[in-house]
C-alpha cells in the first residue's frame, strides 16, 4: 500500500518523481506473470528512469529475483561489467527486443 501511495504522491516525494531523477544505471526486473503490481508498468517504469533497462521475464511472478535467479544475475552482471547497449549501460547476453528491453 505505502508503494502504490507514493506513486499517487503529488509534489517532490512522488514515486515517478524521483524516478526521473536517478542519475545511475538502473535495471527493472520484473516478472511478466506478477500478479501484485501489473507487468505492464515495467516499460513505462523503464522508461521514466534516465538510464533505465527492462528484463521482463516470462513466467515469473512477482519476486522475479528469486524465482528466476539465474537470468537475472546475468542482467545484472552484464551491467556491471559494461557490455554494450549504451552509455554506462549494458544489456546482458541476451536477445533484445528493443534497444532498452532485453529478455533471457
């Protein structure tokens, strides 16, 4: 409840706010099967933060890092060492769907 209300948040503690306002590599993982918050926010999640990448993983729930560990340590190692897919950024080795989503 207190995420979702912050996202409802009007002025500087807004949720959406603050995501514009990153200034670091930021990776969403999310789970395309998430039943608690709605897969379809992952883009636009993405897509508010200034250097943002999407792993959307297919059927994975909510706590994707859990459920599929292995995909997404390499999402994220492969930002850490800096493999392409922009500036600071890097997809993992993985086919893309789009320049700013990859997938397993």
């Amino acid at each position: 409840r207190g995420l979702i209300t912050s996202y409802l948040r009007l002025g500087p503690a807004n949720a959406w706010r603050a995501a514009r306002g990153l200034r670091m590599p930021v990776l969403v993982v999310w789970g395309g099967r998430d039943r608690l918050v709605d897969p379809a926010l992952a883009p636009r999640l993405a897509a508010t933060v200034p250097d943002g990448r999407l792993l959307l993983l297919d059927g994975v729930g909510h706590v994707a890092m859990l459920e599929a560990p292995e995909p997404t340590a390499r999402a994220v190692l492969g930002m850490v060492e800096g493999r392409t897919g922009g500036p600071g950024v890097a997809e993992p080795p993985a086919v893309a769907e789009s320049p700013r989503s990859v997938r397993p």
